[in-house]
C-alpha cells in the first residue's frame, strides 16, 4: 500500500523559479527520503530527515518534516532545467520490517528555459 | 566508482516465456531490493535480501515469480511464465543497512520488461 503521496502529481514551472513539493504519509516513520528519477533512469538519493529534524538543507534543497501534521516538503530554489524530472518522497514507517521504504507515486516537475 | 548494474536493460518476449532479471549490487553493501514500477502502481517493492537472505517477499506478485541471491554480489529474478501484465520497468537497488532504514538505497537504471 502507498505510504508517501505526493502533490501535486504534475508541476510545470520557468528557470529560476523555486518548486515546491509536498508529501503525506500515514503511520509513524524513522526517516522520510526524497529521490529524484530522470527519465529512463533509476531513483537517486537526494536528501534523508529524520523524525526528530524539522528542516534539513543541501545544496538548493531545502526539506522540511511536520510528524504531527504528517507531511513534508521539498523546495527546489533557482530551479534549472536540469532539474527536470520527477520526484518521491520515501518512508520506512517504524512498525513491520527494517530497510523496507514505501515510496508515494512522484510529482512531475518540469522547468522549463 | 560503479554503481548497480541490471541486465538486460530491455526484454521484450512473448506470454509464456521465461524471463531473467539480472542485477550486481555496489559492492560492500549488505541489503539488495527489487521494485516495480508502473504507470499505475507506482513504484513496489518486490522483495528484498539482507545478507543474502530473503527478509520480506510479501510484495511479490505470485508464485510465478521468484528471486535469489546466490552471493553477495548477483541477483536474479524469474518470472515464469510470463503474462503481459508483468509489463513493467525493474529496478534493483542495493543499501548497506545498519539499522532501520536510515541509509539511502542506490539504484540501477532498471530493465523494461515488455510481455507480448
């Protein structure tokens, strides 16, 4: 079953703009992962925030965790068009097994130059 | 460095067919996991092995398909026989786990898979 959605499903912004992702998810977690997927590519690790972290940054990724809310974004600031692709959040929930993470469907962003 | 490594890359077979999904995870880490991805299911977690043993197959679709890891570093997953709704692209991914999920996992490019 899905854990993580993401919205919205689709995101179409200019150069330079920021993008902003959200992700809901259900149970309780240990840690929320955001990957990037390149078209015809495999998911690449982009950032992971524990349950005790609020706001984690890298680079022009700002990821920001709400346990009571539930949720998560991740903000994209001066996108390029090289960031094109899309995006999952990904929680490993704290009941059931250990390195299993459930991944939401991904939100499509395109930047457009 | 090289990274997770699928063969083949596409398959394209008729119903009925034999098919095998090959997969080399980054050497040294310890947690391999095979995903399906489609357009409507997203992307599910099939199976996955720490240490070379099978921990959780509770994703796996039938007892047409199987996966094993014979060492540390190959893996296969069969799907015999194939049916056209098995159509999907396959990822393997491959972690060193230490503890609950806290590592990143690091995927190959995936093999599409079409069944005719």
């Amino acid at each position: 079953s899905q854990q993580g959605e993401e919205d919205p499903q689709a995101l179409s912004i200019q150069e330079g703009e920021n993008a902003t992702m959200n992700c809901s998810y259900k149970t309780s977690i240990n840690n929320l992962q955001w990957y990037r997927q390149n078209s015809g590519r495999g998911l690449v690790h982009l950032i992971l925030i524990r349950s005790n972290e609020r706001e984690k940054h890298s680079g022009r990724l700002r990821v920001t965790l709400d346990t009571s809310k539930k949720s998560s974004s991740l903000l994209i600031t001066a996108s390029r068009a090289a960031d094109t692709a899309s995006y999952f959040c990904a929680t490993d929930g704290t009941q059931g097994g250990s390195e299993k993470l459930v991944f939401g469907k991904g939100t499509k962003l395109t930047v457009n130059p | 460095d090289a990274g997770v490594i699928q063969s083949p890359r596409h398959e394209v077979t008729e119903m009925g067919q034999e098919v095998t999904l090959r997969c080399k995870p980054i050497s040294g880490h310890n947690s391999l996991f095979w995903y399906r991805q489609t357009m409507m299911r997203g992307l599910e977690l099939l199976i996955y092995f720490n240490n070379n043993v099978p921990i959780d197959d509770s994703g796996m679709p039938e007892d047409r398909f199987s996966a094993k890891m014979p060492n540390a570093s190959f893996s296969t997953l069969k799907i015999q026989p194939s049916e056209p709704r098995d159509s999907a692209v396959y990822f393997c991914a491959s972690s060193f786990e230490v503890g609950r999920g806290y590592q990143p996992q690091h995927f190959g490019d995936g093999t599409r898979l079409s069944i005719l």
